[in-house]
C-alpha cells in the first residue's frame, strides 16, 4: 500500500468544491459522521489538506 507520505510531488493535484445551500447546511455536513470518516481516510492519499470558506459573490 502507498501513503500520501510516500508522494514526490507536494504541489496539489486537485481540489473539491462543495456548495451547500445555507450555513447550516455546511455546519450539519462539517459535523457529521460521513466528514469525520473523510478526514481520516485522507491521510491515505493526501500528503496535505486546507481547508477554505469563502462566500460566492455574483459578478457582473
């Protein structure tokens, strides 16, 4: 089996993009079981992880 310690390249590769409909769609999904197994299952492929809330703006 290969780790994420085991990775050459730090540089990310992807990123994911979640959109929820409110804040409380995120805090619910940020505090549940299925995102607490996430996080722990990413050490098997990431060699690092950040997270970022931002706010979508419409721009015109």
């Amino acid at each position: 089996m290969t780790s994420s310690t085991d990775a050459y390249d730090p540089v990310p590769d992807g990123f994911t993009l979640p959109e929820f409909a409110s804040e409380e769609d995120l805090t619910a999904a940020m505090t549940s079981p299925e995102m607490a197994a996430s996080g722990a299952d990413a050490a098997d492929f990431t060699r690092h992880f950040g997270l970022f809330t931002v706010e979508a703006r419409p721009v015109v």
